[in-house]
C-alpha cells in the first residue's frame, strides 16, 4: 500500500479531512470541552485554591475543619467577611450563579432553552428590582459596608481562583458579584418561603365546589388541638384575640401557568425549644430543622466567624455573608415558615397601555428585557409594573390572561441587617430588636439565650381592609378600586409598613416553658388574619406529644432527648389510618394477609427495616389517589389541588368522596400497595426509602448526584425526609445553652464534585447521625491566609 | 503491512520520507530519541488543543519503524496523556474521572483515536 503513490495521497487526504471535519462539525465543541488536558471541562482541575490572599480589609485568617466548615478569624468585621466572601465563592461559586441568574431571569444565558419559561417569568416579576431596592435600603450603612467586603472577596475568588467544574462545562465564565447579587439570593430565600399562587388557587376551587364542600376541604381550622402557642403556653402572649370573591375574572388557565413557577410546596420545617425550668442543666436547648430542597450541593452553607467579642457559628445561604440561623456564646435560634399570606393578586380595567386606577387612567410602567439563551434565539419579555407591584400576562387558550400582583418583597427590605444583628444580639432583648427588621420572610422565630424561651412571627404582614373591614387575601381584588391595597407600601422603592401588622400584634411569647413550631397555625385567634394554609399539623402534634410527656413525667430534657425527637419517625397519619384499614381486612385479599398483619404489631414508626412502614407508605399515596382522584379530575383539577393530609385522614367515612364507603377505599388502596411493592421487589421501606439528592446536571453526569442510601421518616415526621427525598430536614442543629451543640447537613460543605467534602456528612445524616458543631479553631486543617494590603 | 523499504520510499520517483527520517527510523538509537520527544511533544500538543493529540499521534508514527509500531506507539502517546491529565490534577482522582459518564467516553476515546489517526500518517510518509 504505501508503495502506491496515489493511494498515499488519498490517505493522507483522508486524515487531513477526518481532522478538519471534527473541528468544523457540530461534534468540535464536544471535543473541545472534554478533550484530555486541553478540554474546557478540565481547566479548573488543575489548579487549587490560593491559599495566600491579599485583602483591602486586613488580615484574616480562614481554618477548615473536620467537615470543611470555614472558622474565619480577624480583627476587623470588613476583614472577616471579606474572607467569607472569599470561601463561599471557592466552595459554592457556581450555586451562588445559578440562584442570581434564576431570579434575575438569566438562566438560559448559562444553560438555554429549557430555562426560557422560568426566565420570562422571573424577569416579569421583576426580583432584579425588588433586590435593588433593599439594596438602596441599606445604602450606607455599617452592614452595606460589610456586603461590600463579602462582594469584594467574591469577586477576588473569582478574579484568582479555579473555575468550578460546572462552569468549565458549560462554557461560561464567572461574572463579577454584586450587592444586589447577595439581595438577589435574599429574594430567593423570601420568595422561596412565602411566594405562592395559593390564593388564585382558593379562588379556583371556590369556582369549582359549593360552599359547603370548600369550606369543609380547604377552609376549616385543623382540629389537632396543637397550634403553635396552645391555650396553656406558659409565659406572656402577644397577638391573640381579634381586633376587628371571587376570581374576579382570572381564568385557571393563568393559574395554573403562574403556579409552574411557584416554590416547591413542600417547604417546612421544625423547631422547638425547653427553658432551663425543665432541662437537666438548667439552660434552654433549642432543636432546629428547616425543611427546604434537598440537593447537591445543599441550600446551606455552615461557617464560624470570630470578630473581637462576637463568635458566632451556623448556617446560611451561599451568597449571604452572615449566619442566617445558628448560635453565639449568648444564644441559639432558627426559623420555621409561618405560612403568613403576604401576596395578593389585582384585576384592572385595562385599555392597551394604560390602566385605571381610582378613576384616573395610569399607563403601565414598562421596560423591554431582552433574555438571551445560549445556543438558541434569544427572546424579549415586556416587563409591567402598576401602583401595586407587577403586571404578569400570559396566552391562555389563545386569549392574554393578566393579573396584578403584589408581594412584600418587592419593596426595599431590611432582613439583611437583622441577620448581620442575630450574630451580635447578646439575649433575647437584642433579638428582639434585631427580628423588628426581618421584613420579609414572614418566620416563627424561635430564641433561646441563658435565661428564657423567645417566639415571634416575624416578617411584614399586610392588613387588608374591604369597606372598613378587615379581611383575609384569600380573594382577587379590584386593582382599579384601590381595594384592600396595603398601606404604607411600595413596591420597587421604600415602604413605610405602616398599614401592615404592628410587630406587637403578631403572635409570640416571652418566657414560655417549651414551645414548639412546624408550620402548623401559630394560635387559634390571631389579632389579625396572618395566612389561610398551615401544615396539617402531623409534626406539631407530635412534638408536642414528645415534650408534654417528658415534662410531664418530671424527667429533665437534655441533648439526648432533643436529639431522639428530631429523629422520631412516628407517623400520626399512620397511627390515625392504620385500625381503619385493619378493620376494612374482610374486603380485602388473602394475599393482603403478610402485610396486614405487619401493619397489626406495628409502632407507626417508618423505618428503614420496617414492612409496615413500606406498606404504608405506599398505602397513603394510593389511597389520596382513590379518594380525591376521580373527583378533581372531573373538575380538571390537578394533585396540587387536592386538600390536605389532615382533611384526608379525618374525612368521615361516609363522605361523598368516599362515594359513602371508606372501607371500600382503603381495600381498594391497600390492594394496590401491594401491587406496587410487589413489582418494584422491595421488602422494607429501606429499600424504597433512599437519599436520592441530585445535582442540577445529574441528568446529564449522574456522578455528580449523591450517592444513594437507605434512611427514615416521611413528608409527617419529625425526622422529616419527604417523598422522593427531594425535601426534608436540610440542616439539622442541637443547641443547648450549656453543652456542646451538634449540626449537620445533607451532603457535604464544598460544591465540587472533586472533593472529599462533597458528601461527607450525607450517610450520617441519612442515619439521624450530628457531628459537632464545635467553637474552637482546629489545630489541624488546610487553611486560607488573608494578608491586609499596604499602601 | 509489511516493512517500508527505501526502494518504497522512492516509489514513482517521488520520495514522500525525507532521507535524514528513513536513516533516523533504520538506527535503534535515533529512533527511541525521536519517539521519545514525538511522546513528549504529543503530550505538550495535546494540552494546547485536541487537534494536538492528532499532531502527536502523527508525531509518533513519524518517527515509528512500520505502521503496525506506529499504531502502538499512538496507544502509548493515548496512555500517556491520560495519565498526565489525571496526575496534573490536584484535585482529581481516577474513580473520580472515570465516573463522569458519558462525557469521559469522550476523553477516553478522543485520547485513543486522536493519536492513532494522525499515527497512520506513517502509511503515507
């Protein structure tokens, strides 16, 4: 062969053209990222993170322990946060991205079409401005400063260090960060919590059932008789006692589009907290859960950060400077979401630009955003503002839907300041102060220092008035009326809150014996209207079942005790359904037998080892579908329409949705149970019951997801790990006031893939384990080294 | 294949292997040298561009003794920059890399077809 001229020729064309095909067809930029040493993949792989870095604030010095949790130590606050900017950017730079670029409605920039809706949404929701706005809130003050520190050490990380995996990926580099990013992240958080299209949803519903029927599903108090603060909480209680609709036209249709954007509804969380009255050391403990989504890396972030007398350890948000909830030498808290409603919804007459407002017709404020997405065509969005807040439209059936709405965070809000406050507060006094500026989101605060028990529903709650009477957002309102519009409010600029629910007015206590929040309703009687959805109430009943009766038996709380109810997997839908279904056992098969019977001798305790648990679990979701299923479908109501768990659990059984005969429906669903289980194989509820905690991209390297391991509890328990794991306990903290503390995440502190910090605490949170959360520099551990720059 | 001769290397007049590269290839000392920096030269290319691993690879068979060495030679050149790519990392473990699926079929492959395609530049020259 390689004698023949022309057949050396051609082959060698052939190799020339093989290369210069590869580099000018579409599979070059495959080839280009995960080349071996040149890929783009790659780049970031091969450097580390400077560990000598100049500062404009002075020095600092940063400590990784154990577990990869940052104990940053300067001289000045400037200082420190300079290099906690630093450490969040080399640790979770590109989750830092993702959440600004999300809200911002930049997403398909960095990851392209498929982010396209979510993008056009949150641009119309205009967050950038809502952000921009608390950030000329804080304009000038000490803690502006020391954003600006953070941001600067952000964007040194930035400027110096490797880029993470995902942005080597993707192709895209880092932009600078900002205040406003940092506002952004607060937006998030607070949207997160509180942004909900629950009321359009009500209104839906109310279309749809008689009054008797709405009522009854989605309007009566849960009668689980354990409210946040029971009529015999000890101590002084603040907010209880009274002071004093439709759809208006918006079609499903827009419902339902909005609702695609809404925040994942399973957000919750537990809290709950002892006085030194009834603990074995004499000093408060405070338990602490928040419930948010599960993913790699996690929500949260864990940091120390010692500054001359303040030396505060916790968790916060990457992109957030200062411990969001944790503990210093003075004190512990944490945050539960209220559940408070505290956006509301507008119709206008509207005539091309304008709309009309108490008589006067006002063109919309508009702006044309351009949302560009990588590789595809990029799109404009028509952003609208009204006097109320935004204008959001979307083409349902062929015809434009529109509603007005208005949410708190869409004003200058002060949250930021009031965190940076917790780290200084030095009691409960502090606090106090501190949690007056936690304008948004709407929390159950719960606070514990040496002496006493502190809660307090925080956050900015509107007050809406309808000819002189006050009333609920559970309705659209008539923008162009000016109806029920909140007082003292200004969306995209400075709010003077006047309108809005005094701070002693909402619900709290000073100085109760125990007390214990996880979402449910924080009391029977609020002084004014704080929201229409509370959780069921399955936690809250059952923390307060843990702590009535070890106060009742006279046996001092400790750490082990506290530590054994953040775990407890006791399931009260379990306890409350299982004699029903053993007494439906003669509609049901032999084959059932096995099952039933594990169900019999069971403790309601949903366990990795359990058959019961496995049974049930697969019961409860069955038996929803079989009562509501059928019913809302006829509607065209989708699952996320359907009432409750604790409507579910307590519906008579003669109730029309169970077509009058419960029984048939619990056979009818345990039947299926079995079905299930039997053709998936499994045999416990560990092996159904397993972490499956993914990374944005694990659809497409599923090595970046975490690993997979068996765990307990449900979407009902206090040890909270929800259907799928796609939400649960994200971080878990013991604080006694006079013992060690204990915290843990579910995954591991650093963001990349290539540490051994990734997932390093995933396994013992599956298994309820802590690790400490110690206040004391390790003298071991790599370490980052901040020198002030001279002049 | 069989074994290039120089009475090949002038087919139809035209010699397509310089003189210097035949005498080179037909000396065992000078051959390992030039393979030798054609590997270092494969792996200092391939971190320019993927294109480089090519260029190696070509590098390589250049300086190999017959196609089938060539081939081989080009398999090692592969090795040899997956090793670096590993080792230059001080962050990444083998399982680690391995376990990026599918984008390491990519890597992996590109550094075995990359050097044996521009290795059978040896078929030519």
């Amino acid at each position: 062969m390689s004698g023949n001229p022309t057949r050396r020729a051609v082959l060698g064309a052939l190799i020339g053209a093989g290369v210069g095909g590869a580099a000018l067809s579409p599979v070059a930029d495959l080839l280009d990222t995960a080349a071996p040493l040149s890929g783009g993949a790659w780049q970031g792989r091969y450097g580390t993170v400077p560990d000598a870095v100049s500062s404009p604030h002075g020095d600092a010095a940063v400590t990784y322990d154990d577990h990869h949790v940052p104990h940053v130590e300067a001289d000045t606050e400037a200082a420190a946060y300079y290099a906690v900017g630093y450490v969040h950017a080399a640790d979770r730079l590109f989750q830092m991205d993702l959440i600004r670029r999300l809200m911002d409605g930049r997403l398909a920039e960095a990851v392209g079409e498929p982010a396209v809706s979510s993008d056009e949404f949150h641009a119309e929701m205009a967050f950038r401005d809502g952000a921009a706005a608390s950030a000329e809130a804080l304009a000038g003050s000490e803690v502006a400063e020391l954003v600006e520190a953070y941001t600067a050490g952000v964007n040194e990380y930035i400027d110096a260090g490797p880029d993470p995996f995902e942005f080597d990926l993707l192709g895209y580099d880092a932009e600078p960060w900002s205040v406003t990013d940092t506002l952004l992240v607060g937006q998030q958080i607070s949207w997160g919590l509180t942004g909900s299209f629950h009321t359009l949803q009500r209104a839906v519903l109310r279309d749809a059932f008689d009054a008797e029927t709405y009522r009854r599903l989605y309007e009566e108090p849960f009668d689980h008789g354990a409210p946040i603060v029971r009529e015999d909480t000890g101590g002084e209680i603040m907010g209880v006692g009274s002071a004093e609709d439709t759809l208006r036209g918006v079609d499903a249709g827009l419902v339902d589009a909005l609702a695609e954007h809404e925040p994942p509804p399973r957000l919750g969380s537990n809290h709950w907290a002892v006085s030194g009255e009834h603990t074995a050391s004499g000093s408060p403990i405070l338990a602490y859960d928040p419930h948010l989504t599960l993913m790699a890396p996690p929500v949260w972030y864990e940091q120390r950060v010692v500054v001359g007398d303040v030396d505060v350890r916790g968790a916060t948000f990457p992109g957030i400077p200062f411990v969001i909830v944790g503990e210093n030498e003075h004190g512990a808290w944490g945050f539960t979401n209220t559940g408070a409603d505290v956006i509301d919804f507008y119709t206008y007459e509207t005539d091309g630009d304008e709309y009309l407002y108490e008589g006067e017709w006002r063109p919309f404020e508009t702006e044309t955003r351009t949302i560009r997405v990588a590789d595809g065509e990029n799109r404009e969005v028509e952003v609208k503002k009204t006097v109320h807040g935004v204008y959001v439209e979307r083409e349902v059936n062929d015809e434009t839907q529109a509603v007005g709405v208005s949410w708190t965070g869409m004003s200058g809000t002060r949250e930021t300041e009031a965190i940076y406050e917790f780290s200084r507060a030095t009691g409960v006094e502090d606090y106090r102060e501190a949690i007056q500026k936690f304008d948004v989101p709407t929390q159950n605060a719960l606070y514990v220092d040496s002496d006493e028990v502190y809660y307090k529903v925080t956050g900015q709650i509107p007050i809406r008035r309808v000819d002189g009477r006050v009333v609920p957002g559970d309705r659209v309102f008539d923008g162009s009326a000016g109806e029920a519009e909140w007082d003292g409010f200004e969306p995209f600029g400075q709010s003077s809150w006047e309108g809005f629910v005094p701070f002693e007015d909402k619900p709290g206590v000073r100085g109760a014996g125990y007390l214990g929040t996880a979402n449910q309703r924080p009391v029977d009687d609020p002084t004014y209207p704080i929201g229409q959805a509370y959780a069921s109430g399955f936690r809250g009943l059952r923390i307060y079942e843990r702590l009535d009766e070890r106060i009742a038996a006279e046996d001092p709380v400790d750490s082990s005790f506290m530590q054994s109810l953040q775990r407890d997997t006791l399931d009260v839908r379990a306890r409350m359904l299982v004699p029903a279904i053993l007494e439906a056992r003669d509609r049901m098969s032999a084959d059932l037998d096995p099952w039933l019977d594990a169900l019999a001798e069971w403790d309601y305790r949903m366990e990795r080892d359990s058959e019961a648990a496995l049974v049930f679990d697969r019961f409860y979701d069955r038996f929803r579908e079989e009562t509501w299923g059928d019913d809302f479908d006829a509607l065209d109501l989708e699952e996320s329409y359907w009432p409750q768990g604790w409507v579910l659990v307590t519906l008579p059984p003669d109730d029309a949705f169970f077509d009058g005969d419960r029984a048939d429906a619990l056979a009818t669903a345990m039947e299926g149970a079995v079905e299930d289980i039997e053709r998936e194989g499994w045999s416990v509820y560990g092996d159904k019951k397993r972490t499956t905690i993914d990374h944005q991209f694990g659809g497409q390297l599923g090595a970046l997801n975490y690993p997979r391991y068996p765990t307990d509890g449900s979407g009902a328990t206090v040890f909270n790990v929800h259907e799928g794991t796609a939400a649960g306990s994200s971080w878990r903290q013991i604080s006694p006031m006079d013992g060690d503390s204990l915290s843990i995440i579910p995954g591991g502190q650093d963001g990349s893939y290539f540490s051994p910090h990734y997932d390093d605490q995933l396994e013992r949170w599956a298994n309820g384990e802590y690790k400490p959360m110690a206040f004391e520099v390790p003298e071991t551990g790599p370490t980052i080294s901040f020198r002030g720059e001279t002049e | 294949m069989s074994e290039a001769t120089p009475a090949e290397e002038t087919t139809a007049g035209f010699r397509w292997t310089p003189e210097w590269l035949t005498e080179a290839r037909s000396r065992p000392y000078r051959r390992r040298s030039l393979l030798v920096a054609a590997l270092v030269a494969g792996v200092l290319l391939a971190w320019l561009h993927w294109v480089g691993l090519v260029l190696g690879g070509a590098l390589v068979g250049l300086a190999s003794r017959t196609l089938p060495r060539a081939v081989v030679g080009a398999l090692v050149l592969g090795l040899l920059v997956l090793g670096t790519h590993v080792v230059a990392s001080p962050t990444m473990g083998v399982g680690e890399f391995l376990a990026l699926r599918p984008l390491t079929y990519v890597t992996l492959g590109l550094a075995v077809v990359g050097p044996v395609w521009g290795a059978l530049v040896r078929a030519v020259v």
